[in-house]
C-alpha cells in the first residue's frame, strides 16, 4: 500500500511561531492562556505539562501573571481589561487574524455594515466582531443572506480559515444587494494552500485520512473538501482512532493535517500505515 502525505499539511507559520512562543515563555513560571492556544487537544496537553494552564476566566489570576491571547485572538474589549488587570500580555494573535482584526475596523470606521463569513461560535470570529461595530453580522452560508436587512454600503471580510468557494459565493450574492461593496480578501494563504493540496491528493488516491482536532474549523474544511472529491474520507485526532477496515482493498491512501496538527502525530499516522497497521519498531 503507498501512502502520500500532502504537499502541504500540519502547522502554518502561525500555529509555529505562537507554539513556540509559548513554550519558551513557560520556563518563566505564571503563565495562563485565555482558552486552548489551537484546536488541538494533544498539543494543548503539552502545553500544561509545560506549565501553561488554559483557563477561561483569567480575572482571579494574580497581578503581575502572564495572560497568553491564542492565536484566534481575542476582542478589544477583552485585552483593555486584561491589561487593566495587570497582566502581562503575550499577544500570539496570529497575523492573518490580526490583518482581518484591521480591516473590519477600518470598514467600520468608514461607515461600511461589516459582513463577516464565517462560524458564528468560532472563537476567531468572535474576536473579529469585536472590531466590526454593532451593526456587523456573521454570515456562514449563501442562503443566510436571505430576508435579512442590509445596508446599502456593505463590507467584507473572512474568517481565514474559509473555504474559497464558499467566501465567492457569498461575495457574488452581496454584489446584487448593495449599492456598493468594500470586499477584503482576509482567507490565509496557507488555508489556501492545504485546501488545494488536500483536494489534489484525494484525486489520486483511494482513500483519505485527515488528521486534526474535531473542534478546528480548518481541519473539519479539509475533511469536507476530500469528501466533496468522492473519497471515502476519516477525520481522526490521533493514530489509535483509525480502523484497519477503511483501508482494506486500498491500494494508495492519502494523508492530510490542518493547520492546528503537530508533525509528531501526522509522523505517528504515516508509520502506522507504512507498517501495515503495526506500532513501528522505534
């Protein structure tokens, strides 16, 4: 059985600067992270054998702690108070978030209704919003667009872990319903990337395997993606999660990882295939 991993897969640059920020800022002892620094369970847990804990509410933390902002970011309102706090900041706000964090600040400010694509309960999205004024609305599907009431100066941006096609159509809709449109195209580049090696590689094989948390939006993307090309397709966190029966009768089996997925595990996947389903001799 040949195994592909695709061209691009596993940790974005953001994923990798704030992973290793983090790590590093661990040795210097009281340091918090508002909510889980990526979607990615086995990373997290390294992350508190560390010394990081992730904590939800960090208004009982000490003056003087360090407070990590994880890359989805978070809103202004929630860094003001932090910092009236006392904490210290270590801001790992990925840039691509922080870019689409600008732009709807800046629609807002020049008058713009803000329409954000995205995931309405997705922690990037929540941040974004924050910048994005009172009358900003979170739109996930072309057909939320229907009955609502709109401005006729209309702007936009994307969650950046959006899937292009998706980000298009629902541009396309609000061309013919407004007078005019102000469009930032705030995907990141290396969403982009992934999706398009992803949608490659299940072209040319008989199955898929996609590896990453279940609560990140990029992964669940490129799971959707694979399928979308008419591969049976499995999204799995770790290596003990796959069955040897999606794999029977398979002659080539394509591996992919999200953008949250540390190479350890996609490493993990791949032995365990290139060994037939047995734990590699180490």
């Amino acid at each position: 059985m040949e195994v592909i991993l695709a061209d691009k897969a596993g940790f974005c640059f953001g994923v990798q600067r704030a992973i290793n920020t983090a790590f590093k800022a661990a040795g210097e002892g009281n340091v918090y992270c508002y909510g889980p620094l990526i979607h990615n369970p086995q990373e997290v847990e390294r992350l508190r054998q560390a010394g990081i804990d992730t904590v939800a509410d960090f208004t009982q933390l000490k003056q003087g702690s360090s407070l990590i902002i994880r890359s989805h970011g978070v809103p202004p309102a929630v860094l003001e108070k932090a910092r009236a706090q006392g904490l210290n900041i270590i801001d790992l706000t990925c840039p691509f978030v922080a870019k689409a964090q600008q732009h709807a600040d800046t629609l807002n400010r020049e008058g713009y209704q803000v329409i954000l694509v995205g995931e309405k309960q997705h922690p990037e999205v929540q941040s974004i919003l924050g910048y994005a004024g009172q009358s900003a609305i979170v739109v996930e599907l072309p057909g939320d667009l229907d009955g609502l009431s709109l401005s006729g100066k209309i702007g936009v941006v994307a969650q950046t872990t959006q899937s292009y096609g998706n980000f298009s159509e629902i541009v396309l809709r609000l061309l013919r319903l407004s007078k005019e449109l102000k469009v930032f195209n705030t995907i990141c580049s290396s969403t982009k990337e992934r999706q398009d090696a992803a949608r490659v590689l299940a072209s040319r094989v008989d199955v898929m395997i996609v590896v990453g948390g279940r609560n990140s939006a990029n992964t669940s993307r490129l799971v959707s993606l694979c399928r979308e090309a008419g591969k049976p397709t499995y999204h799995i966190e770790v290596v003990d999660e796959i069955r040897p029966e999606w794999l029977e009768g398979a002659t080539r089996v394509g591996v992919t990882a999200g953008a949250s997925t540390p190479g350890w595990i996609i490493e993990a996947v791949v032995k365990w295939l290139h060994a037939g389903g047995k734990k590699p001799v180490t």
